[in-house]
C-alpha cells in the first residue's frame, strides 16, 4: 500500500508516494535522490542519517515516512545553501573537522540543532549535543573546536 | 614552522562537507539492480542443499557456479573461497549472492532460501585449536603459521642465575566500525569489468577479480569512490564482495551495487586478532633486563588470510622500545571457526604493546622500582640492533619523548600515593612505543615494488597518478603537497583524484603507514626529475621503489632490518575509577610522538587524536565477544564505540626529527597513535585500582570481577 505525504522539504513543499512504514531516510535517498544523508547503522546510533525535523534533531533511519505529513524537513543539499553553513564550513576547514566525511552532513545538523538552541554553547554542551553522532576518524576535538569557532565567527546568525 | 607543515584546506574537503561526495551507496546507474549475501548461520558444517524459492523476473542468485576463473581468494594459502562449496567454516560466509532491481524484495526473499546443514564439531577459541588431536580446519594443522626467532643467545648460562618475571595477557577483538559499510558497485560492458567502491587497495581488488574471472588484466578495472573510513577493514576484505558484485553484473549484464548493512559488516568482516601473550624476562642483580622470552598465540579465524603477516609484525615489535640482548620468541596463528581476523590499524602491535608495557612495569613494581626509570634505562639508542638484529641507523629519542611526557603531564609527581581526594581510585599510566613504517620484511621490496607515475601537461600543470587511496587520511592533499613542493609550483597546478587502476600503477595498497613515507618518497624523486626536464612540453615520469642499499632482510632466518624506518611515542594516561560502580573516568591525556617531520599539521592530529580514540575504545570500552562463533555486540548499539562525551581533549607534541629517507623528514604516521593509546590506560587504571590488569578491553565489568577476585 501506498500513500501520499506532503511535507516541507528544504524550505519547498513536496509530495511523496511512498509505503507508510517507509524510512524517511529512504524517502529521501531513494525516493528523493538526496543522497547527502548518509546510512551508517539503520537503527538510530550513529547518527549519519541525522536531519532536522521541525527544527528537531532526529535520525531519519528512525522516522516513519506516514509521520512526515505537514512537517518540515531540513537536509544537508538545503542546509548548504544557508549562511549558517557557509560559516559553519570555513571553521570546519580551518580546524580539521573532516576526514572521511561520511559523519560530516549528520554532524552538521547536529551542530545546527545545537546552535539554534544555543548560540553560545559551552564545550561540554556541545560534547552533549553531538554525542548522538559517532565518527571514527577524528578524537572529536576537531569537530568541537569547529563548532565553537563558527559560534564566535557567526554570533547573531544563530 | 617548515613549509610542508603548514596546514592547508584539504583538496576533497568542499564535497564532503556540502554532503556532495558520492559513497558506493550514493551512486545511482540506469537499471542498476541490488544484491545481498546468503550467509552461513553455522560456525561449522556440510551444505546439504540448499532451497532456493520462486525467484521473480529479473532476480537471479550468483554463487559459485557461476565463477569462470578459480573460486579462491589471493592470499598465503590459497584457501578461502569466493563462495563456499560444500562446507562453510565460520558464521557469515557467503554462500551465494541473490541480486535483484528491488532491495527490500531481495531481503523477503533471502528469509526464504532454506539450507539445510549438518554441523561439524567448531574449533571457537585458541585453547580449543591447540588443544585438539583431530578435527582441524587446515589440512592436519591446528594453525596456519607457527614462527620463531632468537636474537643473542637465549639459552645463555648466566640467565640461569637471574630473577625469573612471567605475565601472561589476552586481548579481544575490535572491530573497525568504519562509518561507512562495506560497498562495491560492478558495471559489466564491452570492455571488461569496471569495479568502482569503497576500498584502501584497488589491485588487491583487481587481483582478485583476476582470479575469479580469469580474465586477462586489460578487461578489468578497479576505481576509489570516496570511502568512508577503514582504518584496515577496506583492505584485504573487499575483495569478497568486489569479486560477487562483479559476477552479477557479468551474470545479469546490468550494473549491480553491493553495500552491506551494519549488521552483515559487523558480522561477517575481519576484526582485530584476539591473542594471548606470555612473556618470561630475566633481570640481573643491576636490575637490568638481559634475557626474555615472548609467546604469542593468535586467533586468525576460518582462513588464514593476512595472519601471517600479523603474526610477524607481533613478533618483530614485541622486544618493544627497549634494548634486550637476548631474545626467544614464538608465535602461532591458529586456525578456527570464528570470524577471519585480519588487518586492523596497528596490525598486531597494540596487543604487542600492551603485552610489553605491562610487563616491564610489572617488572619494575615487583622490584620496586621507579617505572619510567626502569624503561629508560632500557630504551633503544641510534647504534643499537633490532630484535632481529638490524641496526637504528637513525636517532631515536625516546628520551626526549619521555622528558617531554613527563613536564606535560606531570606523571611522577601523580604517580605518588596521593589519590583525587573525591572519594575515587586515581591512577596514571605511561607507555612507550614504536611503529615499524610500511611492509614487514622484504615486503616493500620483493612483494609490492612500489610504482607511481607523474605526468607534466603542455599547459605546466601536473598530475599524480597512484594506486594510494583517499581514505580520510589525507593523501590527496598531503601527495599533492610533497610534489608541488618539490617542483614549487602553486598546488592548485597539481592534479590528484580518486586512483583508477587503468590510469595508476601499482603503488601498493594504502596500509602500514607507508603513503607518505614510501609513495610520498617516490613522487618526490619524480618529481625531482621533472624539475630537472620542465622545459620539455608533455611527458610522463615514472619511479620504482628500491630497497635502500644500508638495509637488509632474510626472511628464512628473521634477521636484519624488519622494517625502513620506524615511528616512536609516548602516552600518559590518568584515570578516576569509581570505588562502587567500577567505571573508569579519564582525566588526562598526553601524547608524543616521533613521525620525522609532519606533512601538514593539521592532517597529522587528525590521525592523531583519531588513533588515540580507537585505542582507547580498544583498552577500555570496545567489547566484542563470540558465542558459538558469531559475534556476539554486531550493532553499533551493542558495541559501544567511543562518541564526544567519553574522553577529555588529548595534549599532543610533535619531536622534532626529520627522516632522511622520508619526503621533507616524514616517517610513518597513520597506525602509530593507536599502538600505545590502550597500554597507557590499562596501566592507569591497574595503578587505580591496584590489581594486575592482564586483558583488553579493560572494561567496569571486568575491573569489578579483578576487585571481588582480590587478585
């Protein structure tokens, strides 16, 4: 069975007809061809299928696509023409926030989340709100430090 | 700060970041279809049959009838199918692959597949192997290497009248948890097979493609997408799914992308050998170490894949950063019906390491000795002999390290009796360690024979062509780096993308902690020589690696340089362990190391800090066992790898000591940070808690059963 969901996807409203029980992560990699969001576990622990729901950080590996109607979804091909990410990338360039880039679009949602709540936030908080997203490359520090820079470098557009 | 050093934006940053970069799974082709493997669920048994349901059109199984070359994996032996034939030997061997245009229809129908089995008795641990008189997994051996080695005279008299310390240490298996699941995507037309994919070694790739198809080499062609992450789990193991993914597209005349899901990687792909590791030293009345020796068993799994090389590098690096004359050691790879090991970052030396530190601080302890004292006095020195005799032609400055350690982290001073004083077990730990740089032995030399190619454009710019890949470490930016350098030019003229075998000679794989050293060296000479010729308009240079005249190897006796050069470090560790619960607090984190001159900076304490944090995730928190042979934590949820809140920010210093033989003073950087990482907190928590610690991973449960033990 399936069945049509709208929803707003990167600011634009969409309509999908996909299962119900289909994974948001493969409404939009599949159905969608949005392949920024990556799958690396399926069952919400590494957080690289994060996005932003409603303004909220969730794995879409975990959202069920009957669930989307009239919400908002942000991903990272809409994230990236943000001026938010842009200072979010010259930091991250800067401080060696990426390796392999595999975490990288769910650590830039996460970061998002975490400044949008809290433009100001202190290591520890950061720590916190990116202990949803794992990467294997880096110790961490990198990514932190990037995101505490493009907090300084971007005060008053979070 | 030299030049080379200075951090730049990394060449494959702007596509990663922006979620741009195409992974294995991103890729979508016009009629591509999906695959997934049938996987043995016994750890042992004979294929009676096996029930294949009502396939739908368009969906077709591959298994090994389907092989036109040999059904064998490229290794020592020869002895690991591409698909099982009659029997299976661990808990997710491939049996057959079902390939179809629809993913979630492929999964419903490979829950009704139907094999019938009738199991043999599995060999599941070390002690199991070597224990048992029939019944063996190779041929009639209960392991596929079995090597010794003595250096000195270890059946020297005088041991006879020296003080005897024995430990004996265990270790478990890690697994690699890479972001990114294994991937290949096979495209099948008029000029051979293209297979394209996550991996660290495409002729590897394309050697087993060889094999398996029987193909001539011109018909087949290996190329990088961008991977995500491996750190040794993309070496040898995507040659399976590379050689399935391509005989169904072969099969099926469509393109075909295999991209395993977490659970069937963290299942079936290699992972760190387990080991067990017995030392025996002898200690003179000055305190001083002068005889010792090592065994070390090694779980290797069904197949013998790269145990023996494992096994060496163990064996070659358990004399660890210390001067002992005389030396015995041994070693076994046995055969079982577990997971196959293989290569993981640190290729046997963590265990190794963990082994040796703990040891010479035991050592130290039960004479009551001042430990980092006792080590230094050991250490290794320009002018000394390896553990197989080859001669530190280089400064080695251990000392330095250990001086540094010590005004970083202040470690005599905490190592006192004073503990936190919150109510919590505080302790500290130290390790010193090496890392041999690129292949063991004559490997370089004899089995890889480096090649790359640099080719100079009419319009003055340049490209690197090699087989090194692009795996999060950085070398399309730092190669670029070496060559732009050298020919001082702007980096921006200089060209590096993803390797294409049909393009890149063989450099050998991107493993051992070789890329800069021995590649980056290579580009280097080449591009010297274009230098020298750039005024000619279009022409291409090529370089093969040479063995270096001052070296030498004899890989019958063990003797002589077992490695070109080596990397050296230091960690301290300090903990808090709390009295009640058992769980280990880090505190402190203080690292050194000696890797020549940094290529990039900030590249370098990405390997760095990312080493660090896998191997404490190895020492303290990484927990994977087996039951009946099948991996017992195969989810990210029930392995518990390290996220942003477990550990503190890492202090690191650099030595200064360029490598002549390195491009700019370079020696091997990417495995090094990991080697020493988990002894430094083993110790740290055996100093809080006052037991011996003879396992890793060193976990809450495992400290809670040492305190209630009162061993």
């Amino acid at each position: 069975m399936e069945i049509e969901v709208r929803f707003e996807l990167n600011g634009k409203d969409v309509a999908v007809r996909t299962d119900p029980l289909s994974r948001l992560l493969d409404v939009l990699r599949d159905g969608l061809n949005l392949t920024g969001t990556k799958e690396g576990c399926g069952e919400g622990e590494c957080g690289a299928c994060a996005v932003l729901l409603d303004g909220h950080l969730v794995n879409s590996c975990l959202i069920p696509a009957i669930s989307l109607e009239g919400k908002s979804v942000l991903t990272i091909e809409g994230y990236r023409d943000t001026e938010r990410f842009a200072v979010l990338k010259e930091a991250f360039a800067g401080t060696g926030a990426v390796q392999c880039g595999f975490c990288t679009p769910g650590i830039l949602m996460a970061a998002e989340a975490i400044l949008r709540r809290n433009p100001h936030p202190t290591e520890e908080e950061l720590r916190e709100g990116l202990s949803g997203n794992l990467c294997r490359c880096t110790g961490y520090a990198m990514i932190v430090e990037g995101i505490l820079l493009a907090a300084e470098k971007g005060t008053g557009i979070w | 700060m030299d030049d080379i050093s200075r951090p730049i934006r990394r060449f494959d940053f702007d596509e990663k970041i922006a979620g741009k970069a195409l992974y294995c799974a991103d890729v979508r082709l016009d009629n591509m279809l999906h695959a997934k493997t049938l996987r043995s669920t016994k750890a042992r048994a004979r294929i009676v049959s096996i029930e294949t349901p009502p396939l739908p059109e368009g969906f077709l199984v591959v298994d090994a009838g389907d092989i036109p070359g040999r059904n064998v994996v490229p290794g020592y032996y020869d002895d690991q199918p591409f698909f099982a034939q009659g029997t299976v030997n661990y808990v997710g061997e491939p049996i057959l692959l079902l390939v179809g245009p629809d993913k979630d229809m492929i999964i419903r129908l490979l829950e009704r597949f139907r094999v019938t089995y009738e199991e043999m008795k599995p060999v599941l641990t070390i002690e199991e192997a070597e224990g048992a008189g029939e019944g063996f997994i190779f041929g009639d051996k209960s392991s596929f290497f079995t090597l010794e080695y003595s250096n000195g005279d270890p059946d020297n008299g005088s041991l006879h009248s020296a003080r005897i310390f024995t430990d004996e240490f265990r270790t478990g298996l890690q697994e690699h948890a890479y972001l990114e699941p294994q991937g290949l995507l096979a495209v099948y037309g008029d000029d051979g097979i293209c297979v394209s994919g996550s991996m660290q070694c495409p002729y590897f790739i394309k050697e087993a493609l060889v094999r398996a198809l029987g193909w001539p080499e011109e018909r087949i062609r290996v190329i990088q997408l961008p991977t995500g992450g491996a750190f040794g789990g993309k070496e040898e193991y995507p040659s399976i799914p590379a050689v399935h993914a391509a005989l169904a597209a072969v099969k099926a005349r469509k393109p075909v992308s295999l991209v395993f899901d977490r659970h069937e990687d963290m299942l079936c792909t290699t992972k760190r050998h387990p080991s067990v590791i017995r030392l025996k030293s002898y200690v003179d009345v000055n305190n001083r170490v002068i005889g010792r020796e090592v065994d070390i068993r090694i779980d290797a799994g069904a197949y013998a894949g790269l145990s023996g090389v494992v096994l060496q590098r163990m064996m070659f690096s358990c004399g660890g950063v210390y001067d002992v004359p005389n030396l015995k050691v041994t070693g076994k790879a046995f055969a079982t019906n577990n997971v196959v090991s293989g290569a993981f970052r640190g290729f046997g030396a963590p265990q190794v390491f963990f082994a040796i530190e703990t040891h010479m601080e035991n050592i130290a302890g039960a004479l009551n000795l001042d430990v980092m004292e006792f080590k230094r006095r050991h250490f290794l020195h320009k002018g000394d002999t390896s553990s197989t005799g080859g001669i530190f032609h280089n400064e080695i400055k251990l000392d330095e390290i250990v001086s540094a350690l010590e005004r970083m982290s202040g470690y005599s001073r905490k190592r006192g009796p004073t503990g936190p004083g919150n109510g919590k077990l505080g302790g500290i730990g130290f390790a010193c360690f090496f890392h041999g740089c690129g292949f063991t032995g004559s490997g370089e030399s004899e089995l890889i024979r480096a090649r790359v190619r640099l080719k100079k454009y009419q319009d003055n710019t340049v490209e690197i062509f090699v087989s090194s890949t692009e795996i999060g470490q950085g070398s399309l930016t730092t190669l670029r780096k070496i060559v732009a350098r050298t020919l001082e030019v702007p980096i921006e003229t200089v060209k590096h993308t993803y390797p294409d075998t049909d393009e890149c000679p063989d450099s050998g794989p991107t493993v051992a902690s070789r890329t800069v050293m021995i590649v980056g060296r290579l580009l280097r000479e080449a591009a010297l020589e274009m230098k020298r010729r750039w005024d000619e308009d279009t022409f291409d240079v090529f370089r093969e690696f040479r063995f270096p005249e001052h070296l030498a190897w004899d890989n019958k006796t063990f003797r002589g340089n077992a490695y070109p050069e080596y990397a050296w470090g230091g960690n301290v560790v300090s903990v808090e362990v709390d009295p009640l619960t058992f769980e280990v607090e880090v505190t402190g984190i203080w690292a050194v190391y000696d890797i020549g001159a940094p290529v990039d900076e900030t590249i370098v304490r990405g390997q760095i800090e990312g080493g660090i944090l896998q191997g404490l995730g190895y020492g303290g928190m990484e927990v994977m066992q087996t039951r009946d042979g099948a991996p017992l934590q195969a989810s990210l949820t029930d392995y518990a790898v390290p996220n942003a809140l477990d550990f503190p920010p890492m202090e690191i210093m650099l030595m200064d000591n360029p490598f002549s033989g390195g491009p700019f003073g370079a020696r091997g950087l990417g495995e090094l940070p990991l080697v020493g990482a988990a002894p430094a907190l083993a110790l740290a928590i055996q100093n809080a808690i006052g037991r011996k610690v003879t396992q890793l991973p060193v976990t809450p449960e495992i400290i809670m059963e040492m305190m209630k033990r009162g061993d």
